[in-house]
C-alpha cells in the first residue's frame, strides 16, 4: 500500500481549500464532487474538516487507520475525521488545553456517525486498564440510549437527532479518560403527538413494540400492532435497514453497561407505554345546564390502563383533562375544558412527560459517567447540534435552530480571526484585518433584552389580556420593521408591502446563510409551553417513583404560583451557557454536508451543496484563512520536502533548519513579495508559489527516479556479473577436485590387485613346500603304526585263546546249578497254589452270608440316612463358605454373598438382615457425644442446601471442624480469646467485601451461642460484634461461590454500618452452625435462608443489588467481586466442567 508522508503527494482535486486556485462558489463545488467521486469525503479549510455523508460504508475506519493517524501531524496524511480527533486529543493531552469539538450541518449531513467517530477515535488511542476500559465502554454505550429517545426517522435521515447534544469528556494527566457530562438542548418534543407525514416518531415506541418479549408487553399492557396507537404513524412505521427489535435488544444491553438498574429500565418502559397510551384517549363534548361546552373522555380503558401503570386514581386524573384550576393569591377559579382544550392538555401532558423522561435520562447517564471530584481534569468536548434548517414551513422549533447556528457561526469566526491572529503574533509576522460580515446585528435582532424577537415574544406570553399569534407579529411589525434583516409585509418598511412572496401571517429574517421565512403560527404556544396546575398535580400524586421526580411543581406543599420560564427563555440561557463554555476552549470544527436529499451513494447534487455551502460559510472561511498567507509550514518538513531543489541543500543540510529554507528559496528565485519567515514556519502568500515548489518537487522526483533506476540497473547487472564469476570459479575448483579424486583411486585400485596377486603366489608356494614336508612326516609315522599293530593283534589273539578255555568249564557248570533250581522253585509254587485256594473259597462264602442276613435292613432306611447326610454336608458347606466371604463392618457396604441354592433363599435374606442390624449397632457403640453433633450439623446442612446450592456437594465429604484457628491454643490470638466470655462455636478467616470497589478484606470471624464477632486479622481487634437476635437473614447465591449476606434488624445498634457482605471457603458450616444456634436460643426467632442469584445489600444509607453472573475463569477459580456502578456489585462464578 502506497503511504502518503504529506497533504500534498498524490493529491485527488485539492485537499486544503485554502490552496484551492481559482478560489470562487463553482470551483469549490466542483473540487468536493471531484474528491467524492473518488470516495475523498473528508477535505481541510486550514484546520476545519468537511465531511461529505456517502451514505455508505467506506474502509477508511479500520484499526489500521487509527494507527496510521496516531500521534501524526495533522497536515501530515490526506484529510480525515482521525486527524482532527488525533490533533485534538494531543493538544489536550500534551499541551493541557481544554478542547471542543464542533459539529455542524443539517439533518442527515453525519453529524451523530462523526461524533461517533471522534469518541472511538479517543477510546481506541487512550491509555488501557479495567477502570478505563470500563469508563470508555459507559461512555460509548450512552449513544445507543440516547439515540433511542432522541433519535427518529424524517424525510431526510432515517436517523435523524432530534435534540441537540454536548458531551465534555473528562480526562486525567495521563490523557485516560474520567467520566463525562452530557447537555441536551431543546428535544423535539412536538414530535410525540404529530409527525409530518414520511416520518416517524421517536425510535424507542417501534423498538419496545417489535423487540420486548410477549411477557413484557403484556404487563405494559401494550400491543405489536403499530395501528392501535394515534401517536405512531403508519406509513412509515418499517424502515428498511433499520431492524427495530434488534436495537431494542442493543439498547437494554446499553443502559445495564452504563448502569441503569433493572427496577429503573422497567419504569422508563413503563412510562413509554403511558405515553402510547396517553395519545389513545379521546374526549366527546357534552353540553351543561349554564350552556357551556365541556368535554368527557369516550372510553376510560386506556386511562384506566394507563393508571394502572403510573400508579394514579383513575378519578383523579379524568378530572385533571376535564377541569382547569387557576390560582391568585387568595382565590382558586376552576372552570371546564371543551374538547380542543382537553386535547391540547392531553398533548402537552405528553410531551411534558416524554420530554421529562429524557432529562432524568440524560441526568442519570451523567450520574453513572460523572467522574469523581479529587483533581482538576482537562475536559474535550463534542457538540452534536442541528444545522441550519430551511423548510418550506419554518416554526418557532427552526427559528430557535436557526438563533443557536447564528450564535455558532459568530463564535466560530470570532474565535477563527483570533486563532490567525494569535498564530501571527506568534510567529512575528505583521498582521492586516480581515474585513469579513459579522452577523452580531442578526444575534442582536434575535436575543436583545428590549428590542430582540425572544424578548418580545416573551412579553406577548407573560402579559395579561387577549395574547395571539397575530398580537406578536404585530408587535414585531411595530418594533422591528426598520431593522435591516428583519422583513414584513404588514410593517412600515413601504418596499415589503407589494412582495408577494411574502404571505401576511409570516415574517423574513436575513441570516448569515440566507433568508428564511418564518410563519407565526403557533410560536407563542409553543413558547408557553403550558401544562396545566392540575395534571402537573395529578401526576404527583402518582404511586410510580419516578413519576415523582418528573413534575416536583405537582408537590401541593411547594405550589408557586410563578408563571414557568419560557421555552425561548430557557433555549437563550442554555445557548448563553454553551457560549460561554466554548470560549474557554480551544475549537477544532467539523462541517457536514449530505450531498444528496435521495440518501443514496455515487450522487453529488450540486445545488444542494451549493446551499449548504452557502449557509455554513465556507466560503467565507476559506477568505478569511486566505487573507493573509494561504500556507503555512514549520521549517523541519519544508526543508525536508524541498530540500531536492537546491544544490546547496542536497541531500543534507548541516545547517539551522530555517538558514536552509532561506538558502532553498534564494536559490529557486521566488518573489520576496510571496513568502514570510516567522520564527518556527515558512508563511506562503499565493497557492500558485506552493503549487510552483510542487511542480518543480515532482521534475526533480522525476529525474531523481531516473538517476536512481539508473544506477540501481547498473548496480544490478555489475553484481549479477560478479556472481556468475564467482559461481564459475567454484564449479572448475569442485569439477578439477572431482576429477582428481577419481584418478587417484582408479591408480590406488590397480596398486592393490598388484600387490593381492605377488602375495597369493608368495603364500601358494610356501604352501606346497610345507604341505610336502608335512606328507614325508606323516608316512612315517603311519608305517611305525602298522608295524606296532600287527604286533599287538597277534598277542591279543593268544590271550583270547586261553581265556576261551577257562570260560568253557565255568558256564557249564553254571547251566547245571540253574537246572536244579528251578526244579525246586516249580514244586514249592504248586505246594503254595494248593493253600491259597482253599482260604479264597472261605472267604467268598463267608461274605455270601453276610449279604444273605443284612439285605433286608439295607434297603428300609439307606434313602432317608443317604438325604439326612447330604443336608448336613451342604449346610456345614454353606455356613463355612459364608464365613470366608463376610462382607466388610461398614454399614454402608450392601454388598452379600451369592445364594448357592435355590433352597436357601428365606435363610439367606434373614441372615443378611441380622448381619446388617449386628454391624449397625457395634457401629453406634463407637459413637461420642461430639461425633453425633457433628452428624446432626451435616443432616441439617443436607436440609438446608442440598439441591440448592451448587457449593453443597463438594462439602459432604470435608468434616465440619469449628475451630480453624485454634483460637485457644495458638498465642497470636490469645488477646482476642481473652475478651471472649462464651464458648467459641466456630472460628474461621473471612473476607469482608469493600462496597467501594468489590475487593475483600480480610477478618476474623467467631461465632458464640449469643453473639458473632469480626476481628481485624492482624491486631485481633474487635471491628464488630452483633448480638444473634439483631440477625434477621442471611443470603446466599445458588452457585459455587462462598459470598454469604448477614442482613440486621433495622433500627438496632448493630445496623448503623448497614449489612455485611463476606466470602468464605467454610461458607457451608458457618451459615448451617448460624442456622442451629439461632434454633436453640430462645430469646431469638428461626433465622431465615434465602437463596438467590440476585439480592439487595443495605450500606449504611444506600441499597446496593448483589448480582451474580456465570463467567470464563479469572484469578485462578475463585468468584471476583467488581462494582459495576453505585448501585450494583457483580460476582462473576467460574463456570465448573
């Protein structure tokens, strides 16, 4: 991407007005269509913004572009809004200097998307940190809300602000924001009853009605139908875009960041539906006996639901819309109302109560924003305000715009002159006045105390008698019909007289951007701006409190019987105010021009911006910047810009930065006449001398480009050449090593075959004469051989011979001696066969008469003795085998054994059941008195929790203790032990929450049969001991976390701090062990456990909501406590896998 080091480099038309040349009305023009047409919205006169609306999204706003822009000279980069944003902040920042931000234009010019802009501009570049990025979050969710409520769709913006807006954005030293406070000026309010046909009313009606849950519009007793309702119009109730339910969503989310509380955000709806319901009532007239007209309401069932809403008798307000009280000092007048009346009360009640609504909007954003009182801050302001409106029909509401643009236009040209002037002094440099149009007599014609159209108008309300619209004019045609810019036809100026386009019931003032005719209708009703005693009373008498705060005149114990100030009175002062506050600071402007009235991309209408153009004055402004010096630039950048034109200064300048530019224009021979040298700038006169530095900065840009191509090819091919040089030489070395190597193992390879074969033929010689050696050995030896075994053999055989001899004699004998034994061995077996016969046949016969006399006895009684048997042997089986298998001695083992048979079932279920009871009470005999407590405690913390609390379960298996600290036995408590004259029931370490700022304290927490006591942890001091009949309550939430509520009586001793917020990791045996002793006291009630995730916290003064959230884990797994605002403290519960 090409990045841009000046204003100047490839410039699309001119960036800066001020160097714009030939300077006229048509080549302005035709520079900001130019700019458009290559989506360049943002141009410069001098330090003002134009911002031209492309009714599109463009990429000119992602992350990149702020740090493009941060901390950049403001002339530095082509024109954008971050420029002037970054410019400003610096200046505040760095300098110290308080700093406004000026929007202006008409409607549907951008104003409310710059003013967005800037702030997340300062939000993004400012310092980072949980406070801050909390303070930058409220400041930016206030948008959505009050565009909500001040915000609606018109003929020419489908966004359109409807009040006018000014926001100081307060910064520390460090330039991280603070808070803010918020202005609103003048809402719209007649918007409420009547919109012009094409628009809408404000935004909040469509959003609650496409947005809110059935169950919400059902207790605000409302409808989706859009048609039900008289103060919403239908022909444009849907706007494409704009998706009505998701804002609706989008804008709750808003007011819970900035801080609004749920029971706050249910009555603002609440009174929105009033106001819907307020336009349904209608009044018919009824004649009475006197012959007066009065009127009566036709159907009571939307003041009867409207009633139930705002919490008022319904008798007590149709009253007010059919009755008018009028007091003076000693005498109360009532009389009726007719129809026209009713419907005027019925309106302006409206209007009061929605205009209302959004003051304490505004107000109770700025109490949640407001940054705290310790130091001086420095502010930067950011003013949103309608522009310069000429209608077709122009009322009392565009007269008022129109007074505040003319008082905007006369500062900014004050202040404007004054910036010059002061810049001039500043740099030495001789200053000339500007003659330019001063619009103090238009400012005049409008705001004199005697003379002034405001004053007037004022004097035609508060004056007695028969007051009109046509009184006024005529007042007006009386008094100012010689001033200059004042035109009527009815006044004695003659020349108005035959100008028919000048109706009789309106008058024509000349502003600094043009005429505009005013028609009197209506101005001094909507000056009154009368709402009646009586519903101002009524509606104090409502049950609502919020209601209260809107209509204190209603309070009958504070009645005043002054008239109210005006609308316009009260417009002046507010105008009067904002002047004063913008003269204390230093102004940075944005002009914002829509460039067509279609709300549509790629259109630029020339005569639409040439009107804006006109009554905004920007031709105006580009003269006086022009007049004196039309450029100014600090000696560093010029120099450094131009320094190429000047041999002299080429490439460097040791020099003085000022001594260079001097050199640098003596040498380019520019005219004296056309530059100045002030003590930090160089002052151009003419553009055409700056354009001419740019001519000649882009020939030299040019053959300096050459130059540089040319020596870079150069350079290129020279070490092209180089390298392939190089990469010769390296590939001849490696090839000649190759082939070396190659050659000396092809010589190494032969040299050793060589020598392989001289060795085996060397080894093969030698090895025949040893194996022939060997061969006459080994004959010898096998000769000897032979010889020594004929020898042997031949002596062996005649030792056989003899031995044969022998042996023949001696197994003959032994042949004999067998023979005769075993005669003997057959006679003695035939004797020993004869006896065993005769004992065998005893035997058998003996049995044979055994079974003869027994039988008869065997075959009676086997079966019986048979099963008797098997019994006794299966049961001594099972109990034996029962023995070896017992289950364990705890009574919560259900494990048994298996049933072998069938048979067996009754037994085995008795034994079981006898077993189980046996275990049990050997169990309960080895219980103490303090073990049973101990159990009892945990039963009750079970009834307590279980099911209710998601902390429970991890608690069953962790022993209640008491005592954690040893209070009695561990000395850095034996202080703290002494002054204790009970029993200590639980003694534990726990963190006492800082309503300030959600962090915990730690203390020491003791808990008697009468009393509990928190100690400072350190010193053991008591903080504070609360007797247990002043604890009415303790609430805890149905997550994890360990942060528990002690609420007290109100009224007692104990209560004067308030309630105490703690979090312990023992949070189960503490509130259980508060539980019993509460029970068993009797001077004390049973103490009440509330489990919620939502519960209110009494801080001295001050209740403050408890609300705990599910979130990603922080610090580990622990819950954190942080205060979202003053009234409501957050605990984010890690959410458990």
């Amino acid at each position: 991407m090409e990045v841009k080091t000046s204003l100047l480099d490839n410039m699309i038309g001119v960036g800066d007005m001020v160097l714009l040349e030939p300077l006229s009305e048509d080549s302005f023009i035709e520079n900001l269509r130019n700019r458009f047409d290559h989506n360049e919205i943002y141009t410069y006169i001098g330090s003002v913004v134009i911002s031209m609306n492309p009714y599109r999204s463009l990429p000119i706003y992602t992350p990149d572009k702020v740090e493009e822009y941060r901390n950049r000279n403001f002339y530095e980069l082509s024109p954008h809004i971050y420029a002037l944003a970054d410019e400003a902040y610096r200046s505040l920042r760095d300098q110290d200097k308080d700093q406004c931000i000026l929007i202006t234009g008409e409607s549907g010019a951008g104003k409310t998307e710059a003013s967005k802009l800037v702030m997340s501009y300062v939000a993004a570049v400012c310092g980072k940190g949980q406070e801050v990025n909390k303070v930058k979050e409220q400041l930016l969710q206030s948008n959505p809300v009050l565009e909500a409520f001040g915000n609606a769709k018109t003929v020419r913006n489908d966004n359109s602000s409807r009040f006018g807006k000014y926001m100081d954005i307060e910064f520390d030293f460090k330039g991280d924001p603070l808070g803010g406070v918020i202005s609103n000026y003048l809402l719209e309010k007649s918007r409420v009853v009547k919109q012009p046909r094409g628009e809408r009313n404000f935004h909040v009606f469509y959003q609650l009605l496409s947005g809110a849950s059935d169950d919400t519009l059902k207790k605000l007793k409302l409808d989706r139908d859009f048609s039900k309702y008289n103060y919403l119009s239908l022909d444009s109730a849907a706007v494409n875009g704009l998706d009505d339910a998701a804002n609706f969503r989008t804008v709750k989310n808003a007011m819970q960041i900035v801080g609004f509380m749920e029971d706050e955000v249910q009555s603002v709806l609440e009174l929105v539906a009033a106001v819907l319901k307020l336009g349904n009532i209608e009044f018919k007239p009824e004649s009475r006996c006197n012959g007066s007209d009065e009127s009566r309401i036709k159907d009571k069932n939307d003041l009867k639901e409207m009633c139930e809403l705002l919490g008022i008798e319904q008798s007590v307000l149709e009253r007010a819309f059919s009755y008018r009280t009028v007091e003076a000092k000693l005498e109360k007048v009532s009389t009726t109302l007719n129809v026209s009346q009713a419907y005027y009360a019925r309106d302006a009640l409206a209007k009061n109560l929605y205009s209302r609504l959004f003051s304490w909007l505004v107000t109770r954003i700025n109490e949640s924003i407001k940054a705290q009182p310790k130091a001086r801050h420095k502010v930067m302001g950011v003013l949103d305000i309608y522009g310069f409106e000429i209608f077709e029909e122009n009322s009392f509401e565009q007269f008022i715009i129109n007074y505040c643009n003319e008082k905007l236009q006369q500062i900014f040209i004050e202040l404007t002159l004054r910036e010059e002037q002061e810049e001039y002094i500043r740099e030495g440099i001789e200053w000339t006045n500007i003659e330019y149009f001063n619009n103090a007599i238009i400012c005049d014609l409008i705001e004199n105390h005697q003379s002034g159209i405001l004053a007037m108008l004022d004097e035609e309300c508060l004056r007695p008698g028969t007051v009109t619209d046509e009184t006024f004019l005529d007042k007006l045609n009386t008094i100012c019909a010689l001033h200059q810019h004042f035109e009527s036809r009815l006044s004695k100026n003659s020349k108005y007289i035959t100008d028919h386009s000048l109706p009789h019931n309106c008058f024509r003032i000349q502003h600094y951007a043009g005429k505009v005719l005013y028609r009197a209708e209506g101005f001094v009703d909507k000056n009154n701006d009368l709402l009646y005693r009586d519903l101002s009373q009524a509606m104090y008498k409502a049950n609502h409190s919020l209601i209260k705060q809107l209509f204190p005149e209603g309070n009958p114990a504070k009645v005043n019987l002054k008239r109210p100030p005006t609308a316009g009175f009260q417009f002046k002062a507010s105008v009067g105010t904002l002047m004063r506050n913008l003269q204390t600071k230093n102004p940075n402007y944005i002009r914002c021009i829509k460039p067509n009235d279609k709300k549509a991309s790629h259109i630029f209408t020339d005569s639409l911006v040439c009107h804006q153009v006109r009554y905004l004055g920007l031709m105006e402004n580009v003269r006086v910047r022009r007049a004196g010096y039309a450029f100014r630039q600090a000696y560093e950048p010029c120099l450094e810009r131009y320094k190429m034109l000047c041999k002299r200064t080429w490439p460097h300048w040791r020099g003085p930065a000022r001594e260079g530019v001097e050199v640098l224009m003596a040498g380019l021979q520019v005219s004296a006449e056309e530059f100045s040298y002030g003590r930090s700038k160089i002052f151009i006169r003419n553009p055409r001398s700056l354009f001419f530095l740019e001519e000649r900065r882009r020939q030299c840009l040019q053959d300096l480009a050459a130059l540089i191509q040319k020596i870079y090819r150069g350079w290129k091919c020279r070490t092209h050449f180089l390298l392939l040089k190089k990469s010769q030489i390296v590939v001849s070395a490696w090839y000649r090593r190759y082939a070396q190597q190659k050659k000396y193992q092809k010589i190494k390879s032969a040299t050793t075959v060589v020598q392989s074969y001289t060795r085996g033929w060397q080894a093969r010689k030698l090895l025949r004469e040893l194996k022939y050696q060997k061969r006459c050995k080994e004959a010898v030896t096998t000769i000897a051989a032979f010889w020594h075994g004929t020898q042997a053999r031949m002596e062996l055989r005649r030792l056989k011979q003899e031995a044969r001899n022998k042996h023949a004699v001696t197994v003959i004998w032994a042949y004999w001696q067998g023979t005769k034994a075993r005669r003997e061995l057959r006679r003695l077996k035939e004797e020993a066969r004869r006896k065993n016969a005769v004992a065998v046949i005893w035997a058998y016969w003996q049995g044979l008469k055994v079974r003869r006399d027994y039988r008869k006895f065997f075959r009676a009684n086997a079966g019986k003795k048979i099963y008797d048997f098997t019994i006794q042997r299966i049961m001594q089986k099972y109990f034996l085998g029962l023995k070896s298998t017992m289950p364990s001695m705890s009574p919560i083992d259900k494990s048994w054994p298996a049933r072998p048979y069938r048979f067996l079932d009754g037994v085995h279920t008795e034994l079981r059941t006898v077993f189980h009871h046996w275990r049990c009470k050997k169990y309960r005999s080895q219980f103490t008195e303090e073990k049973k407590a101990v159990y009892e405690e945990k039963l009750e913390a079970s009834e307590i929790f279980k099911d209710k609390k998601a902390l429970y379960p991890s608690s069953v298996s962790q022993p209640f203790r008491g005592d954690y600290l040893e209070i009695s036995k561990n000395p850095k408590y034996q202080k703290l032990n002494s002054t204790m004259e009970e029993k200590v029931l639980m003694a534990d370490v726990v963190n006492k929450i800082n309503r300030a700022n959600g962090k915990g304290t730690a203390r020491i927490f003791l808990l008697t049969k009468n009393s509990l006591v928190l100690a400072d942890q350190k010193t053991g001091q008591v903080k504070a001991s609360v007797p247990l009949p002043d604890l009415t309550s303790v609430s805890v939430s149905t997550q994890s976390d360990g942060f528990f509520a002690l609420k007290l009586k109100e009224g007692s001793a104990s209560a004067i701090k308030g309630d105490f917020l703690l979090s312990s990791e023992h949070l189960i045996e503490i509130i259980t062990k508060l539980h019993r002793t509460g029970a068993t006291a009797a001077d004390s009630e049973q103490l009440n456990i509330n489990i919620s995730d939502e519960f209110l916290v009494q801080f001295k003064h001050d209740k403050v909501c408890v609300k705990f959230i599910q979130g990603a884990p922080k610090n580990g797994n622990s819950a954190s406590c942080k205060r979202k605002n003053n009234r409501l403290l957050e605990v984010s519960v890690p959410t458990t896998a």
